[in-house]
C-alpha cells in the first residue's frame, strides 16, 4: 500500500508543485495590487496636503510683501514726524531768543512783541506742514 501512495504522489507531484506554484503566484499578484492601491491613496492624500500647503506659503508670502510694505510706509512716516519733531525745538528756541532780544518798550500790557511771536509761531507751522 505505502508503495501505491508514493507511486501516485510522484505521478502527480508535478502538477501539485505547478498548482502550488501557481496558487503563491496568485497570493503574491494580490498582495502587489493591495499594495499599489495603498500607494495610490497615500499619494492622493500627499497630494492634497501639498496642494494645500501650497496654498498657505502662497497667502504666507502674499502677507509678507504687505507687511513689508507696511514697514516701509510705517519708517517714512516715522521719520517725517522725527524730523517735524526735530524743527519745533528750533522754533521755539528761535521765538524765545527774539522776545528775549526785544527792548523793554516793546514789552508793554498789549505786547507788540506778541503779535511778532504769533507770526513766528504760524511761519514755524506752515514750514512744517508744507515738509
């Protein structure tokens, strides 16, 4: 009996280790395909991550160049007001040393010094306005 069996093994072991073969083949094409499939949806996924991403670095950079414009305007605006800032010690110390160089007789309870003062004062806002 035990030669039977092994006679009718051998006669078909060809066939058994092709249809093995084959059946590993087909396991292995399957666990390929699940593969790609998995592939494809995380490259789906990278993709729209990327496309959004994009998109922010698109608007970040789009802010940027407005914020540096703001700085730009912001230091000009600084810089004139320093500069008004900077004139109206001047004036006052020009007004101060004109009333102190006045005579006593232009010093008077209706100064004439006064209106001289106040022409000085708005030459001195004109100057400043018009820079």
């Amino acid at each position: 009996m035990p030669s039977f069996l092994l006679n009718l093994i051998l006669r078909f072991l060809p066939y058994i280790a092709i249809g093995a073969l084959l059946l590993g083949a087909w396991l292995y094409v399957g666990h390929l395909r699940q593969a790609l499939q998995t592939s494809r949806a995380d490259n789906l996924a990278q993709t729209t991550e990327l496309d959004q991403l994009q998109a922010i670095n698109a608007a970040n950079i789009a802010n940027i160049a407005r914020l540096q414009q703001d700085q730009v305007i912001w230091q000009a605006a600084s810089s004139t007001a320093q500069e008004q800032s900077d004139r109206i010690p001047k004036a006052a110390s020009n007004i101060d040393q004109t009333v102190a160089a006045q005579p006593a007789s232009q010093n008077a309870p209706i100064a004439p010094v006064l209106a001289t003062t106040l022409d000085q004062l708005r030459q001195a806002q004109s100057q400043a306005g018009a820079k």
